[in-house]
C-alpha cells in the first residue's frame, strides 16, 4: 500500500495569521481520510503484519535484537523479563510495555511456536492460562533465534534510525531458516488480517532447498517435502484437499482435532473412557471441560458422560480423560465430542504478509521463493563483506612482508625521522608502500617482525589468497551462491530438526468428517451376546444378535473358535463373572469387552483383552473360567470348581450384590483352582484328571451346593506328590457336539481317548489310569475332557492332535513337547 500524500482544498493565498503563517482551509472529510490512512499504513506496516523475508513483526524483531544487542544469548544467565521489555521499550519500540511482554511470551511458548525463539524460565501461560507478569519471569534468546540474527555483524542488511535518531535497528534479520513457515503468525490490521499456520522445520527446508534446485517445481512437488501443516500439539489435520487449496492460494480452511484413545478406565472395572493425549492449536484441557459441562448441564445436547477428568502434567503430558456411563457407545459420544467442544475446530489459513513493504498474500511456492530472494541477498553481502576483510587483512600483511625485507632499513628510517608524519611518508616512498601499510607497520609492535613472524604471515598470506578465491567464486557463481544456500539449510534441518507431530488425513474435508461418523446410536441395545474366554486368558464378546440368530451361526457352523476355554451367554449391557486361580470372582461389564473380528466365517480371538486389564490380579494369578450374571443365572445350580489338591465344590449363585470382588471358595493354604465351570441344569458329570494319569468321573448332583464362604468337599483322592492338572464338567448326552473324549499329555506323547472308555465311580476315590508312561515318563503335564478337541500353543495357536486311541491305558503318541501344546481345549 502507498502512502497517499495529504491533498489540500482551496486555500486563500491572502489568509495569513496574525503571526504571518499561512492557514489551509481543508474539509473535515479530508481531514479524517487522510489521517485513517496515515494510521492505517502505520498499524500495518509497523505492527500488525509480518515481513515475508524473516517472518517477524516490528515488536518481535526489535526484541530479538535488543536481546542480542545486550548480550543476552543461550549462554548467558537468565535475566528478569522486564528488563528485556524496557530495553525494548526505552530503545527500539515506543509502545506499552505489555504489548512487548505479550509478544514476548509468545516467542517462548513451545505450544505456539515450532521452534521458539526466546528460552523462558518461569511461567510462561498455557492455552488456557495467562503467564506471570514480567518481572516473575526470566528469559535469554534461543539457539533458534541466534539463526535469525547471527549475521547482524556482517553487513547482511540494511538498518535504519530507531524512533529518536539515537540508535541504529535492522530493518530485517538475516533469518537462516524459514521462521515464518515453521512458526506461524497471526495479526489484524486496519482492514486486513492474516493469521499463518505452523510447519515442520525439516520439511520446509528439504521443500526450499529442492526449490534451489529446482526454481520451476510444481505445487505438487513441493508438497511431496510439505504434506500439510504440522502443529506445535499434535492432534490430526482433516482434508488435505483444503490444505492443497490454501497453499496455492494462500488462503483455506483446514480442520484440527484432538487424538484420543478410547479403553478401559484405570481401575473401573470394565468402565469405558475416551482419553485426550493431544489437542487442536490454541485450545487447553480447561477449555475443553467448560465447554463439556455447558454442553451437560445447560445445553443437555451432550449425553453420556460420567466424568471428566483433568490429568495433564509436565510428565505425561495432555491427558484429559471423559468417562463415558455404562451402556454408551464411546464411539458415538466421541463423534458428539468432537461435534460440540473445541475437540475439533477450524484454522482459517490467510498467509497475508509483507513483500517489499506491500501486503500480499502468497501460496507456499511463493513465501518459499521470497525467502531464498532473501537468502541470496544475505548470504551475497556476506560474502562480501568477509571477501573485503580478508582482502583488507592482505594488504597489511603483504605490507609487513615487505618491511620484513629490509627490516633494518625499516628502523633507521623511523629512528632518523622527526615525527610519525615523516616516517610514514618515507615509509610510503621507500618501499612502495600504502599510507594504511605504512601506519600499520608504525603501529606494529618490534617482537612482531622476527624471522619467526615471517614464517606465520606467509602463511596467513596464503591462507587469505585461498580465502579470497573461494569467496570470489561465490560472487561470480550464481550456482555456488544456491549449493553455499542449500547447504546452511541442510546444516540447519540437521541440527533443529524434529520428528511430525501432527497426523494428516487425505481427501475432502466433508467427505472426511462424514466417514468419520459413527452409524450406530449413542446408546448401545442389550442385544443377546456370546462371552468367551480363551486359553491364553483373553476375554472378548461376540456381535449383539438375537438368539434366533445366534442359533443360526451355530446350525451352520459360521463360528469357530480355535482356543475357547469357556463361554457363556449374556447380552451387551449386561455382566459375567470373571473367577480366578485364587478363588476370587470379580464381576465385569459386558459392554467394554472388544467385539470379536469376523473373517470369512471365523471369528478370531486374536483381538481380546486381557483379563488382567478387567480385573487386579495378583503376581501368579490367572483367570480360569467364567460365569454369567442375571437372568442367564437364574435356573442353574451355580458355579462348579475343582482345586489343585482335589477339591470340589459347587458354589450356589448367590452373589453379593453390592460388591464387585468377592470370594467363591476357601482355600487352603498352597491350593489354587484348576477349573470353574458354569453348569447347565444339574445332570452334567465332574470330571478330574491327576498328574498320576488318573481320571475320575461322577455326576455333579453328589456335590451338595454352598455358599460362598464354604471350602468345598473331597472331590477326588490325590496320592503322594501327585496333583489335579484338569477339571471340568461334561456332558454325555450333547449331540451338538458329539460324544466326549479324553486328551492327555506328558510333554513327549498326547494321547486322545473316546471318554465312554471310562466308567463312573463315586466321589473322592481314586478314579482309573487314563495314559501308561513309559519310559522317561512320569506325570501328566496337560489333560483335558470333552467335546470336538483343539490343541493350542500358549499363545493360542491351533495344534493337530493325533487320532482316537480306543486303548483307555495306552501310551499315547509322540509329540514334540509341552511348548507346542499348551493348552487342550474345546473347539465350538
């Protein structure tokens, strides 16, 4: 924008004052537009909007190099914030002390700037918060602010007068990096604004120095080295298509959202949480809640939420935390979340900034272009200037060199002259000498001109020869000039350089936000549900679906579930029964629990949880069965165990109903349960299996139900050192499923046994031998009882089995050992 001199109306020549000046009539109306364009060209010029070369406003410039002037580097003490504002103030900047401070703190802010400029100690605010006055906080510049003015000193730019004429500013810094690219901007003006998005410091420069290069490379190019903006905070940037838009333009709308994780809330029990790791630009935890609790209380568009919680510390980081309330879909809320709170907001990107003193706005291939206009220029005067010190360096020492020559001659001619005048001028006649040779060698102490010396200045002569070629091919060479560019920026991303922070995600930015929305409702429907409990101890649900359905998926065989060691019938928004090795039940929320993937008619339990994430187990302690709660509870006897030591007991479905942690057997000291089994109506038999190969089989009606403080009875007899490796209950009368069979292991055979082969007996007796060892054989490792066998390893990988051995006490086959077959289970 020009500056518009101020026009003048009709003026009377003979109007004088009484003092003799002459008086201009001139119309308010032109009075008011010429001074709102006298002000209007200051606040842009001078406050508002940033230079393109630099990336700077007036403010933080003249702080920077107040900074700078006063010595206050990274290797300097900290000093009080105030002082730097009243140097600021008193020499460069006649404005109020808080715009200076304002400014500064920004320049400190990490969560501002990419690569803040000032090294702050104290408390410089929060997205949310406010730092503390100026004279609680210390500050010194930055390694990064030392790039933009280190080469003040050497002529790389023009200065003029500060505000009084007493002192000399820069009217631009040098700026070795794109500072206005990788830390943004924002401002408003008299009738424009502009407001600059961050970028990652080491893709700007590789898409600058491919722009050496390459001066004709296309936006696309560019975009190859710069995908999208990277904030200081993280989050994620939608619709890159708005992204290409405003860096051709200069001008767009991208969206900002938060990153979240959505798992179990620490401690809940099966409570579902949405966890905030990293925000949008600009917005704090504090503004998230205030606009969460409005959206509850006030609003009451927003549902779902129990608690939110403010975890954010130096340590960890942002952690903000909403729980969510039994029976909400956590997806769905987080698509409300981000459509009603700071979550998720827009940056409107206008990269107006100021280009040989006029507004402009410009896309990146320009502000990049303008940069490295500015470097050329930088580094050209540079070079000059170091070209013309060492040149003037030369000329002294070739000089000496040749007073050295003749230095006795040298000393009588001074000692016969009158004064210094006359000694230089015969200096200067007798050897063919400059009047800055001569001054210089007057000047020059006499243990400067030993043999010694000489040796040193022929060297140093050489050195600046060489010197002086190198710089001149810089100045003669524009393609020396780009590789000395390219290469300071590649020092530059080298040293400064971090990993991005901020996630992109393609495509239009409508299109985007419509994918991202959840199809299901807020509230998730208490559908029939399957839980399943794997070998390897995860727990995971099946798909809501009625039971007509379910019915279906079983009759055709759909679900296979290759390492399955108990599964009971619930729905979505109910709960089960986790029972652990040490006889301990805790009670779990069917809703938290991952929904099994499909595949191909497969459902994998690859992507369970653990039950050690649902409920606090001790060091040792495993989950080993499951039962369910409610109405699927109601018509059982309850829930059959059996213990290391032989133990049995049927535990009546009398669960305590206000607490969530409970014991469902007394243990004896050293004993732990083997098998918990929810049982059906009753008619189904015990079955155990010793580590001596012995198994006993009677129907379950002989144990008499108790409740949950009760120990349970002798289940089966136990000799010497031997113990209970399986049990369960089984059924003979499945015809779903088959007929039952028995599965044994000693780590080198596995054995596989029709389980009719196997008469009943009654409680607490010994049972029949179900493998004979043979040599190096003496115990039972695995064992299992029922139908349709799977073998898995530990990690729930699925084993071959060896065929039926219609032999109750035969030997078994070979197998590779207890590693491979870790678990014997039920494929359903």
């Amino acid at each position: 924008m020009a500056r518009r001199k101020a026009t003048t109306s009709k003026v009377d020549p003979s109007a004088f004052d009484q003092a003799g000046a002459k008086v201009f009539d001139n119309p308010l109306k032109t009075e008011i537009e010429d001074s709102y364009l006298e002000y209007a060209y200051s606040v842009i010029h001078s406050r508002a909007l940033p230079d393109a070369r630099d990336g700077l406003k007036p403010v933080h410039r003249r702080i920077l190099y107040s900074m700078n002037e006063q010595g206050y580097r990274p290797t300097h003490a900290y000093v009080k914030s105030s002082r730097v504002v009243g140097d600021t103030m008193g020499k460069f900047h006649p404005h109020g002390d808080t715009a200076i401070y304002d400014a500064m703190v920004r320049l400190a802010q990490d969560f501002s700037m990419n690569a803040p400029l000032i090294d702050g100690h104290g408390n410089f605010g929060s997205p949310d918060d406010g730092p503390a006055a100026s004279r609680y906080t210390e500050a010194r510049m930055s390694s990064e602010a030392m790039l933009l003015v280190g080469e003040l000193g050497e002529d790389t730019v023009d200065f003029r007068p500060n505000y009084d004429g007493s002192l000399q500013e820069p009217t631009v810094l040098p700026a070795a990096f794109p500072n206005l690219l990788v830390n943004g901007t924002s401002g408003i003006a008299v009738g424009m604004a502009t407001n600059m998005i961050p970028h990652n410091l080491g893709e700007v420069v590789g898409a600058a120095r491919w722009l050496i290069t390459h001066p004709g490379a296309t936006l696309d190019k560019l975009m190859e080295f710069v995908p999208g903006p990277d904030l200081p905070t993280g989050g994620a940037l939608l619709g890159l298509d708005e992204v290409r838009k405003a860096y051709e333009t200069g001008r767009g709308v991208v969206r900002m959202r938060a990153k979240v994780q959505i798992g179990l809330l620490e401690g809940s029990r099966g409570r579902q949480a949405i966890t905030v790791t990293e925000l949008p630009y600009g917005v704090g935890p504090e503004k998230v809640i205030e606009k969460i609790t409005d959206e509850v209380n006030k609003s009451k568009r927003l549902t779902g939420i129990a608690d939110v919680k403010d975890l954010t510390d130096r340590e960890n980081g942002t952690r903000l935390v909403v729980e969510c309330k039994v029976g909400v879909n956590p997806q769905a809320l987080l698509a409300d979340l981000y459509r009603l709170t700071p979550l998720e907001q827009s940056f409107g990107i206008n990269n107006l900034v100021l280009v040989e003193g006029q507004p402009q706005t410009l896309g990146l291939k320009a502000l990049l272009e303008v940069f490295l206009a500015h470097r050329y220029e930088v580094v050209t005067r540079r070079t000059r200037y170091r070209r013309r010190k060492r040149e003037d360096r030369l000329h002294l020492v070739e000089g000496l060199l040749k007073a050295l020559v003749d230095i006795d001659e040298v000393i009588r001619l001074i000692r016969g002259s009158e004064n210094a005048q006359e000694a230089k001028d015969g200096l200067v006649s007798r050897f063919r000498l400059s009047e800055v040779q001569a001054a210089y060698i007057l000047d020059t102490p006499l243990r400067r001109l030993t043999k010694f010396d000489k040796i040193e200045l022929e060297s140093e002569q050489e050195r600046l020869r060489a010197e002086i070629t190198e710089l001149s091919k810089i100045l003669d060479d524009e393609s020396v000039l780009r590789k000395v560019v390219s290469a300071e920026l590649a020092a530059v991303a080298k040293e400064l350089a971090v990993p991005r922070r901020t996630s992109l995600i393609d495509g239009d930015l409508k299109e985007v936000l419509a994918a991202s929305r959840p199809a299901g409702p807020l509230e998730v429907a208490d559908d029939p549900c399957q839980v399943v409990l794997s070998a390897t101890g995860l727990v995971a649900r099946t798909a809501a679906e009625s039971e007509e359905a379910s019915e279906a998926r079983r009759r055709n065989g759909r679900t296979k579930h290759d390492a399955v060691r108990a599964l009971v019938h619930s729905t979505a928004r109910g709960q089960v029964l986790l029972v652990t090795s040490r006889g301990r039940a805790f009670k779990t929320d069917v809703l938290p629990l991952p929904v099994l993937p499909e595949q191909s008619g497969t459902v994998s339990l690859s992507g369970g949880m653990a039950a050690s994430e649902l409920a606090p187990l001790e060091k040792g302690e495993r989950v080993v069965g499951i039962a369910p709660l409610g109405e699927q509870a109601a018509e059982s006897p309850g829930l059959a165990l059996g213990t290391r030591s032989g133990v049995v007991k049927v535990c009546a479905p009398e669960w305590p109903v206000r607490s969530d942690e409970f014991e469902v057997i007394t243990l004896k000291e050293g004993d732990e349960v083997v098998g918990a089994t929810w049982l059906g109506d009753g008619t189904e038999g015990a079955v155990f299996v010793t580590s001596e190969a012995s198994l006993l089989r009677y129907p379950v009606s002989l144990v008499r139900p108790q409740g949950l403080r009760g120990g349970g009875v002798a289940g089966v007899n136990v000799g010497g050192d031997a113990e209970v490796v399986f049990f369960d209950v089984v059924r003979t009368d499945d015809e779903a499923h088959g007929e039952p069979v028995v599965v044994t292991s000693t780590g080198s055979s596995v054995k596989v046994t029709p389980f009719a082969e196997f008469p009943a007996k009654g409680r607490a007796t010994g049972g029949v031998r179900a493998h004979r060892f043979v040599k190096g054989e003496s115990r039972l490792v695995l064992a299992w009882v029922g139908s349709r066998p799977a073998g898995a390893t530990d990690r729930g990988a699925p084993v071959e089995l060896p065929t039926v051995d219609p032999r109750r006490d035969g030997s078994g086959a070979p197998h590779p050992g207890p590693d491979v077959v870790g678990h014997l289970i039920e494929r359903t």
